[in-house]
C-alpha cells in the first residue's frame, strides 16, 4: 500500500496520514519535513534536495503514506501510489484547524514562535482557492482529476478516518 494524502493547510493531511501509517504500519513523510532547512522558519530547502529526498524515501520503502499540499511533490510522488487521497473539507474548516493546531516542534522552536507564524498561515490557507501556485486548490484538482489509479476526495473533517 503506497497512500499519497494532500490538500489545503489544515485540511486534515497530519492526522489522517499519521492514522493510516500507524493503523496499517507503514511508513510515513511529512512533505514538510524534506522541503524546509531544519531549524531554520521558512527557508526552504534547494529543490534538487527536496526531490532527491522524496526519491530516495520512496525507493527505501515498500509501504508507505505521505502527505502535504506541494504541488510539485504530490504530482512526483502520484506516479508511485496506489491510492491518491485528497482532503478538501472547504476554507473555514481549514482555517479553525489551523487555530486549534497542536505545536509542531519539527517545524519550530517553540509554540510561541509557531504563533507568530499564524495570520501568515491564516492568510495563506485564505488564498487557496484563488491562488494559482504549485500548492494550490487548481493544481491539487488537476492532480487528482488526471490521476487514473484509485483515488477518493473527502469534503468533511472528521468524516474521513483513516
């Protein structure tokens, strides 16, 4: 089983994957893991390492889940699932997620420096459906429409346990 979970900031990804990999014992990624420098609050990593991190995770692993909303990760990582999972529950959902998220001390130093990060993400996760960058709602439809394999798209938090 090779799961790929996307969509929108607080859609759910975290939960459902973390579920899933837990539940069937599977391997698990956090796109965010491998796209930003470690230790260091929103600076990406070079792009040649991020995919060189995504290949080399997807050959060590038989079995696996991985989730985020980069466009550019998913669409690579599609061509190597066997169920695509789309999470789309709408903007508001998505947005009282994000003020009830739990700290994420892979990502920052503390909760306090996350929160300063928060009306940044806030306005951000605001932007998805009209955005047109790599991570957003049009390029996340394009993914899921075109991809042949099984695939599911849930609209309700919670209505999609893993």
């Amino acid at each position: 089983m090779k799961v790929l979970v996307f969509g929108n900031s607080g859609s759910g990804k975290s939960t459902y994957a973390k579920a899933l990999a837990t539940r069937e014992g599977l391997a698990y990624l956090d796109l965010d893991s491998i796209v930003w420098e470690p230790g260091k609050v929103a600076v990406q990593r070079p792009c040649e390492s991020v995919a060189a991190s995504l290949r080399s995770f997807i050959d060590s692993q038989a079995a696996w889940v991985i989730e985020g909303c980069y466009g550019e990760l998913v669409r690579a990582a599609s061509t190597h699932c066997t169920l695509l999972v789309f999470l789309n529950p709408g903007m508001e959902a998505c947005l009282a997620n994000n003020l009830r998220r739990a700290w994420e001390p892979h990502k920052y130093a503390s909760l306090e420096l996350q929160n300063t990060m928060l009306s940044q993400l806030q306005e951000w996760v605001a932007g998805y459906y009209q955005r047109t960058d790599a991570w957003s709602y049009r390029v996340h439809r394009e993914i899921f429409d075109a991809f042949a394999g099984p695939k599911t798209e849930h609209h309700e938090l919670g209505a999609y346990a893993a």
